[in-house]
C-alpha cells in the first residue's frame, strides 16, 4: 500500500495488514534496521511531525506489554511483535498521511498516529518501509480514519503483487465496497462477528468442501463445545498471513480428502518442511479438487491458485497448513478477490475479479 507521510510528503510504501493496528515505518536514525531500497523517514525534515507524550490517550491505547515511555523526553515508546517473530520498536508519534483516492487527487489526514521505528527485524521485505495497521483497534488507520472514510474499505491482491510488476491496490470510503449484493454481480457477504481483542476481524467458517463432498468445520481443538456461541466468529480474516491455517482436529479429515481427489500425482514431503499436504507428478498434469470456503451466507469458490502453491515444476502444495491457535484465512486464499469491509454493517464481501487491473 503507497501513502505519503510528513510536510513535505514522502512516498511510503508498505504491508497492508488486517491483523495489526499500528501503522509505522523505519526511521531515522536507525539503531538497528531490515535491509529498505528505498530511503528512511526523517522525522526532522518533517514540519508535522509531532512526539505523543507517555500518558496521553493515544499512548495508552497500546496495551502494557505494547507500550513504554521515556521519561526525560516524555516519549511515548512502542515495541510490537508478530506472528512470525517479526519485531519493530520505536516512538509513538502524530504525523499528516496522505492516501490516493478514486478522484485522483490525495486526502490528506494530518494528526494520525503512527509508529517511527527505530529497531526493526525480521522477514520484512525490502520493498517496504513497514506495516500500515488495518485492523479493528482504536489506533488503525482504519479507526483513525472513521467516519472520513464511512468506516469502509476494501483491497484487492494480486497474484502478481509478488513480482516487480504486480500491484494490490487499497480503496477507502463508501465507492469502495463491491455493489449490489447479488448473483448477477457475484458479490457475497457474510456477517463480522464481534470478539476481542478487537484488532481482528472474526468471520464464521461453517465448512468447506473438496470437490463436492461438504466437510463441516467441527470438531476444532480452539472451540471443544461445538456450541453456537462458540464457533461464531472461528476465524480470522488477516491480509498479513500468507497461509491460511485451519485448525488442526479438522485438518486431518480435510487433508485426506483433498489428498482422496488429487488426481496424477502422490503425496510426498515438503523439501522445506513448511507445508503440510504436498503433490508430484511424473508425466501427467496435476488434477486439482475445488476448494470452496463456506463462511455464513457466503460460499467462496477457490481457484486452484488461492488453495494451492507451485513449489517446482513437478509439485505442488496446499497453501494451507494446521494450526493448534485460532484459525487464520491468509492472503494467498483472498488473491484476486476485491474483498470489501463495511465497519457500519459489520460485514466482508467478496468479489472474484482480476487485481492485476486497476479498479
């Protein structure tokens, strides 16, 4: 996601992340940073640039194990951790962000909070200068941003968006969401489920199928009582995680029934010991099952792309793995969807189109 940050504005781009709240980047000077192409933020060449003090309500939005404070300068500090061990520390700040909108022009929102990192490791990617925070939490963007942008918006990702030339692109406000809600349009939609902590988005996953055999998600180590209260809201939607991660007393029934319906190949080992069901073939081409998600009122069909990935010629992977901790529906499954959130509503829809087209 491309934004601008700071008076004069800097280009900014960075990881559009559902299951995170705090949006910050690299920043000078650096005490210890991932290796960025592009330049670090320089707060003092910033006109707006604006320290939060250690015991403000923007500083105790962050939770105690989230929050610190230097106490000579009355900086309120941050340190934040991710899935996958990623870390980022720094100062917690209020800077004017400018994002791209549908009529060209940016809109500017001065006063947004932000994190500046001065400490940040982990598999960040070169190409970006940190994480822009999208989740439910009072210090995301999105509910920064709130009623200025209708409490709606939406992204498509490109399957591309891994090469140099593949884009995803980010929409905020009312145009944002897929229209009419229909078989015509083949946009679907299924209720958000509120849960805490509130930084994540919970959908309600009821089953999926292989083929045509409809495998409902019971039976899950996280939710033992299969009751209705508590297998509302079972996953997460997380544009963050790369794999979606299914819990793990469904997973093995799932598992054999995709491994039952491949065709043209046996299963075989992951060389990199990351993913769980893997095909090779010899000479024949890999025939590969539907995968259709079944979330309430919303059955999204998966392309052999959003459920499977090409390893090597030969072989392929599912793209989803167990998991023993809640379930999480990762980026590769949402790929060349424009998936809508309507924070007024409480609803996700989806929309089976091609990101690598501007929308």
């Amino acid at each position: 996601m491309s934004i601008t940050l700071g008076t004069p504005p800097m280009n900014v781009l960075a990881i559009a992340d559902t299951g995170s709240d705090l949006t910050w980047v690299q920043c000078k000077p650096c005490q210890q940073c991932y290796k960025e192409n592009g330049p670090l933020f320089d707060k003092t060449q910033s006109s707006t640039y604006k320290s939060v003090p250690c015991e403000s309500r923007n500083c105790n939005a962050l939770s105690t194990n989230e929050r610190g404070c230097d106490e000579a300068k009355n900086v309120c500090k941050y340190r934040y951790s991710y899935g996958d061990q990623s870390f980022t520390k720094g100062d917690v700040a209020t800077e004017t962000i400018s994002i791209n909108s549908a009529s060209g022009s940016p809109v500017s929102f001065p006063g947004t909070v932000f994190g500046c990192g001065y400490d940040n490791g982990g598999t960040f990617d070169e190409t970006g200068s940190g994480i822009i925070g999208l989740g439910g939490g009072q210090l995301s963007l999105i509910s920064q941003l709130g009623s200025s942008i209708s409490n709606k918006f939406s992204y498509c990702l490109s399957h591309k968006s891994a090469t140099v030339n593949g884009t995803s692109v980010i929409n905020l406000g009312t145009n944002s969401i897929p229209s009419g809600l229909n078989e015509a349009s083949h946009v679907i939609s299924t209720p958000l489920v509120e849960k805490e902590p509130k930084t994540y988005y919970y959908l309600t996953l009821e089953a999926i199928s292989v083929g045509k055999t409809k495998i409902p998600y019971t039976g899950t180590s996280y939710y033992p009582n299969n009751d209705d209260v508590s297998m509302k809201g079972n996953i997460i939607i997380d544009s963050g995680t790369t794999l979606t991660l299914l819990e793990s007393g469904f997973y093995d029934g799932f598992g054999a029934a995709v491994e039952g319906a491949v065709t043209g190949a046996k299963r075989v080992s992951d060389p990199q010991g990351l993913l769980s069901h893997c095909f090779k073939s010899g000479s024949a081409e890999i025939g590969l099952p539907e995968i259709t998600m079944h979330f309430t009122g919303a059955d999204v069909k998966l392309s052999p792309l959003n459920a499977f990935v090409k390893v090597s010629e030969d072989m392929v992977c599912m793209s989803m793995i167990p998991t023993t901790e809640v379930a999480i529906y990762g980026n590769f499954a949402q790929m060349d969807f424009l998936v809508g959130y309507d924070l007024e509503t409480r609803t996700v829809s989806f929309q089976r189109m091609d990101c690598t087209n501007t929308i």
